[in-house]
C-alpha cells in the first residue's frame, strides 16, 4: 500500500509539473464480454478484474478515468483513431499488435490456452475449432490444421459447442474455467494446454509514451507490493499464476 | 428494484423472472428501445428534407446544382449502405476534428496522420477527451442519425423526383397559363400532389428504415442488438446473481415481435395516409 501511495505522489508531481497540473481524464476502453477480465454486471456497469485494476492504476497515475465498452473485433482501430486512450480487455501482447500499438508490461501473466469441448474425444486436429476472432488463439487454430469458426464474442463460441456447431471452443483458459466449473460436467477441458501470447497488457497509442510510462510504473508498483497478486486470486482463485 | 430481489436465489417462477426483468442491465436494454424510436423519429423528417433538397437540386434549371443533385443520388444509392456506414461515419469523424484542427491549432507542427493513427491536438478532438461520457454518445448518435439521413434521402430524392414527374403535365400547365410563376406553380401543384404518388415508395423506405436500425450498433451506438445478445448469453453465477443458460433465442425473439409490431402500425397508418392523399385526385385510389 505505500508503495502506491508513493508511486501516487510521485506521478501526481510528475503531473504537476506539466503546464496543466488538474488531473487529465483517460478514457479506458474495455469489451465488456469476457469475464472474469472484463463484463457488464447487473446492474449494467462494467465490471471485473481489469476494471478494478485499471481504477487502482489511474489512482495511481493520477489521471480520472472513465471506461466506454466496444466491439472487441474493432477495439483496436478505435484506439489508433482516439475514440479512447487505452485498452484494457483481455488482450495478449503479441508481435503483430505491438506493430500497430504499444502495450505496457503485462499486468496478466502468460497462461495456457486451452480446449473445451463436450466430450473427451472431440477431434482437435480436424475438427471445427471455435475460436473468437481476431484473438491469438483464432490465429493459432487456423495454423493449426482445424477449420476455424470464428465469433464476434466469447459468449457465442461457447454456445456454438454447447449447440454442436463447432466441436471445441479454444480460448483463454482462465476465461474457459469459470464456464466448466459451472456447467456441471457438461463441459470439460480437452487435450494439453497451448501456451500462448506475452501476457496481458494494456494497450496505448505509439505516440503516448508519456502516459505508458506512468501506467508501467504503477503497474510495477503493485507487483512488487503484492497488491496485484491479491486483485488476480480475488478474480481468477487462487490456482491463477501470479507474479 | 424491489425489496424481495435482495437475494435472487433463494426466489423462483415469477417472483424470480420480476427481479430479473428489473435489474439495472434490462433498464439499460428497455432505454435502447428509445434510441432506437429517438433514431427513427429524428431520421425520418431529415432524410426526407435531405431527399427534397435532393430532387429539387436534381431539377434545377443552374447546371452544377444539378450535377451535385444527381451526384448525390447516384453516389449514395450505388454504394452498398455498409460499406457507406463504415466509411463515412469515419470520413466525417476525422473530417470534423481536421478542420476544428486547422481553426484552432494553427501552430501544430506534429503531422496529423502518423501511420495507423489520426491525431489532432487535444484542443480540436470532438467532442473534447475531457467530455463527459454522455457527450461522447450523443455525438456519436448524430452522425450515425445524420448517416442514415443521407442514406435514406438519396433514395428520398429518386422518389420524389417520380412522384414530382408524375403530377399531370397539364396540370402543370394550366397554372402557367392562368399567370402562375413556375415557382407558384411548383409550390401550389406539384408539391401538394406529388404526395400521393411519393407515398408507396416513402412506405416502403420507412419500412426499409426501421429494419435498418440494427446498423446503429455497426457505428459503436449500444442498441437493442447488442443489449439482446448481452443479455442472452449464458450467464454463471460467479459473475452474476441471475444465472442462466443461453437465452439468446428468446431475446432475439422480443426483438422480432417488436419490428414486427412496428412494421405492422406502419403499415395501417400508412394505408391511411395514403387514402388521405389520394382523395379527389384523378387516379384509380382517389376515385374510389
């Protein structure tokens, strides 16, 4: 907690020495379909890991922020043309994006990317593989032999195994986990683990690098205090990897 | 909403269904319903100002008024309407904030477009990064309200321009040769009768209108779409205290009665309307 706290005076005189010493207002944003990362609660307001830590960075940072929901098949052209200033949503840091934007360390470790199907014997090499587009893992199943079925959310590949349209879905295992836990056998992980990405990064436009500065050292702040840790068991359980 | 909802589990049947119904995320869908009456409502008289402005340019006697009448309609009408939406509501996004850019920033020296990205100085980004988030969205919903205005009027204006060639020559005539101005005679004749004549092909463009609605959430707008497969998908109950499986069929299924009861009152007042026009006109629907 000090450790935030000093990284919060540190970036708040940063701040100030800036023409403009109020606080700047980010706008963040996120999809608002991938839980636990990120989702719309019901109360209608986004919710979830990255919404939680994305405020306790800002706070941080000294900026406001505030979180607009997008389409995550356009959420990165809307970045680059400033509809909003970062995103927070789950997203890998790959080589290919990092062409296009920039991302901080990752504030998610690299996990496993797994499959989920409904039968131990579904056909992952030639088999039709769910994937949601524009994902790592959509890029991963079309390499890999299978014919790849992609959806605008993570939401319709899972209901696209459970109607049979496709024979396994392949996603981020700590989004898939919380979907077999509670499907009541239904569902089950298939096959080994693909590790997959550099983790989970908040993407900013190449020209902010001020702000990706700032972001980096608060996120490097709660990792070494631990407080980063307790967000991702609070969200992920306590197998989740940590730093 | 109510008291009852406090612990959602512990109701079922229909003392479940009414917690459900109410909680905040169904307000946020019962309110997309608006926008979407709000979108219809706005658009509709502005596309058919757009479609007049069209036909009238269309037939003006001044040559270049006539080519941007007709660039107009063949421009629109030719390019695929999602094509156009994707494209134009960028173009006008980026045009807007390009000229705000040069009024306010004149000694901006950073080039605006650096590869993927379009960035203006802070000061010109419309509507401004500091913006309250109801702004962002009350801009966003105007181009897309003004997108599908220019749409719709291009098809508006090929409409009109029948309805007005329609009126009986005669007619027309008659006025001029009683000393009416061409102007009068548009204004008292054409105008008053081509109604009648416009009036199936605006029905149909209505309805074509109201279908078309779903494309507000191609332009980022949060409508019934998106709120109906929001909350249809399956739901656990680690991130929710409704949990449910995959409802998307019964919402897609609301939002089909919906269009279709929208389609249908449309289409008995606009057998009205067209009753009305037709009355006393020298055409097979006055005369009956």
């Amino acid at each position: 907690m000090k450790t935030i706290i000093l990284a919060a005076a540190a970036a708040l005189t940063a701040g100030a020495a800036l023409a403009d010493g109020h606080a700047q207002t980010i706008r963040m944003g996120t999809e608002g379909a991938y839980a636990p990362y990120n989702f719309i609660n019901d109360a209608g307001d986004v919710d979830g890991f990255e919404i939680e830590l994305g405020n306790m960075l800002c706070e941080a940072a000294g900026y406001t922020c505030e979180w607009v929901t997008n389409e995550w098949d356009s959420i990165i052209p809307n970045l680059t043309s400033g509809n909003y200033d970062t995103i927070m949503a789950g997203m890998s840091i790959t080589d290919e994006r990092d062409e296009v934007i920039d991302f901080t360390q990752n504030y998610f470790p690299p996990t496993e990317s797994n499959y989920v199907a409904l039968s131990e014997d579904a056909d992952l090499e030639n088999g039709v593989i769910a994937a949601q587009v524009n994902t790592i893992q959509a890029g991963y199943v079309a390499e890999s032999g299978a014919t790849l079925l992609e959806f605008a959310t993570y939401d319709e590949t899972v209901a696209a195994v459970r109607n049979g349209e496709a024979d396994a879905v392949f996603a981020d295992a700590d989004a898939l986990m919380p979907t077999v836990e509670e499907s009541g056998g239904e569902l089950m992980i298939v096959g080994e683990g693909v590790p997959l990405g550099g983790g989970v990064g908040m993407g900013v436009r190449e020209t902010d690098g001020e702000m990706r500065e700032k972001f980096d050292a608060a996120i490097t702040a709660m990792k070494e205090d631990g407080s980063l840790n307790e967000l991702i068991v609070k969200w992920f359980g306590d197998d989740a990897p940590q730093y | 909403m109510f008291e009852s909802c406090a612990d959602p589990e512990a109701l079922d049947g229909l003392a479940w269904l009414a917690c459900y119904l109410t909680t905040g995320k169904h307000f946020a869908f019962y309110g997309a319903f608006g926008t979407v009456l709000l979108l219809l409502a706005v658009t509709a008289p502005l596309a058919l100002l757009f479609g007049l402005a069209g036909a009238m340019a269309t037939r003006a006697g001044f040559a270049p008024l006539r080519w941007l009448g007709q660039g107009y309609v063949a421009l629109v009408r030719g390019v695929p309407d999602i094509a156009l939406f994707l494209f134009f509501v960028i173009a006008l996004d980026q045009g807007i904030e390009w000229i705000k850019h040069q009024a306010v920033c004149p000694d901006w020296s950073e080039p605006i477009r650096q590869g993927a990205n379009f960035l203006v100085c802070p000061q010109a980004k419309v509507p401004l990064g500091t913006s309250p988030q109801w702004v962002h969205e009350a801009y966003g919903f105007s181009l897309a309200v003004f997108t599908f205005a220019l749409v719709f009027g291009a098809f508006a204006a090929n409409v009109l321009l029948g309805a007005m060639k329609a009126v009986p020559r005669g007619q027309v005539e008659t006025a001029l040769a009683y000393g009416m101005t061409p102007r009068q005679a548009f204004r008292r004749i054409t105008f008053r009768q081509m109604w009648s004549y416009a009036l199936p092909g605006l029905g149909n463009l209505w309805m074509i209108l109201i279908k078309a609605t779903p494309l507000l959430f191609l332009l980022g707008v949060e409508d019934i779409v998106y709120w109906a497969r929001e909350l249809g998908a399956a739901k656990t109950p680690r991130f929710s205290d409704y949990p449910h499986p995959d409802w998307r069929m019964w919402y897609f299924a609301a939002l089909l009665v919906f269009y279709l009861a929208m389609t249908s009152v449309s289409e008995r007042v606009l057998a009205r309307l067209v009753a009305r026009f037709a009355r006393g006109q020298a055409t097979a629907g006055g005369t009956t």
